[in-house]
C-alpha cells in the first residue's frame, strides 16, 4: 500500500493563522523546530509535513494522535518510533507539501521544474544520466533534470543516506515508461512511480511495492478537524 498525500501552501498572509490552528495536530518537537525558523514559509511547510502525515496516519493505520511518537534515523530520516509496519516520509517544495505513507519502506521527493541545471549535473549524476541530458535540449532537457533529480532524492530518502550518498553512485534510467535504479551493472529491486500532482512539479516515490501510489488531495480544513 502506498498513499501520496499532498497540500498547497497557503499564502504568506496566513501563516500566523494556519500555525496557530494546527498547533495542537503536531508534536511540540516540531512546534520547537519549526518556531526556530526565521523563515516563516520554512517554518510552515514543516508544520504542515508532520501535519500531514499525522493525518495520513490516522486515515489509513487507524493510528490517533498521541498514541505513538515520531523519531528520527541516524542521518534524520524520520520515522514511526516502535512500529515496524508503518512508514512514511515528507518532502516539500514550491508551493507543494507531500508526504508518502506505507507499510513498506518509502521516499517521496517533489521538485519545482524550472531550467535544467547542467553545471550540477556535471557535477554530480551519474555519468550515464549526463550523457542522457546532454543529448536533449530545450524543454525536453530541463523536464529530465528534475525527473533525475526527484527520482535520485526519493531513492535517497527511501535508503535514509540523504545526500551523504553520492548522487553519482546510482543510475537512474527512464525506458520503456519503466524507471530503473542501478548501481554497476546491478538493477536494485525497488519501484519508482511518478506522482502526477501538478506539470510544473517532478515527483516520484520510492519504495519496495510495484504499485502505482494512490494521490490524495488535502484541505488545509481536513488538517486542522
């Protein structure tokens, strides 16, 4: 099973509002990080995270607010504290909060499309991938750097490495409207699905399961009831 829940960021008007109204939905760890944050829109999108999957516990595991507690893995990759049948995890960008739930091990990541960055490419995909971009042009090119991206960032969250990882120690290959992950000459025996949100954004997930993730649209009113 694999939910993708995602929000939209309300405008920076309301931003006192919505941190206000949805204090009592998230942890005081969380209120405390988030109330570190000089940047107000910084501090909301992670409200609005652990907000999110507070929700999607509760629609999909039956799992009320307050009877389990959230703690982080070694690189910080967040997870359910004592259960090992539930997982999710957040990603943000733009306008868009996301958070991927399942009962296998998951990663989500979102990125704001925009002009293809081929310095960091260079830089830091795989030599494979690099040799893909620089074949395409145009709109074509700017579409698969964020494509390689998300799908690169949602494999990483998925393992918990983050960027501590080399981006450059995996390939990510589009073919066949497949998307494979391999390192060498070895395909890892995981799934990545796109999450069709929204054109102007990529955003893929990770995870153990071949199975298209289900997409949920959420009212900031959902949230806050």
């Amino acid at each position: 099973m694999i939910k993708v829940l995602f929000i939209r960021v309300p405008s920076d008007e309301m931003y006192d509002e919505v941190f206000t109204s949805l204090q009592d939905k998230v942890s005081e760890e969380c209120l405390v990080e988030a109330g570190s944050f000089r940047n107000k829109g910084v501090a909301i999108r992670r409200v609005l995270g652990e907000a999110l999957a507070v929700f999607a516990l509760r629609k999909y595991f039956r799992m009320p607010f307050g009877s389990y507690r959230f703690a982080r893995g070694e690189k910080g990759k967040p997870f359910v504290a004592e259960r090992e049948d539930v997982f999710f995890n957040i990603s943000h960008s733009g306008v868009y909060v996301v958070c991927a739930v399942s009962d296998g091990e998951i990663g989500v990541d979102i990125e704001k499309r925009s002009k293809a960055r081929m310095e960091v490419a260079g830089r830091f995909f795989h030599a494979q991938e690099v040799r893909e971009l620089e074949v395409a042009s145009g709109v074509e090119q700017d579409k698969l750097f964020y494509d390689y991206w998300s799908v690169k960032e949602s494999f990483l969250k998925y393992t918990g490495t983050g960027l501590t990882r080399p981006l450059s120690s995996f390939a990510v290959r589009f073919s066949d409207g497949k998307i494979s992950l391999s390192e060498g000459m070895r395909e890892l025996p995981l799934y990545v699905y796109p999450c069709l949100i929204d054109t102007g954004y990529a955003c893929y997930v990770c995870g153990e399961y071949n199975e298209k993730p289900a997409l949920c649209a959420v009212s900031l009113q959902e949230l806050i009831c």
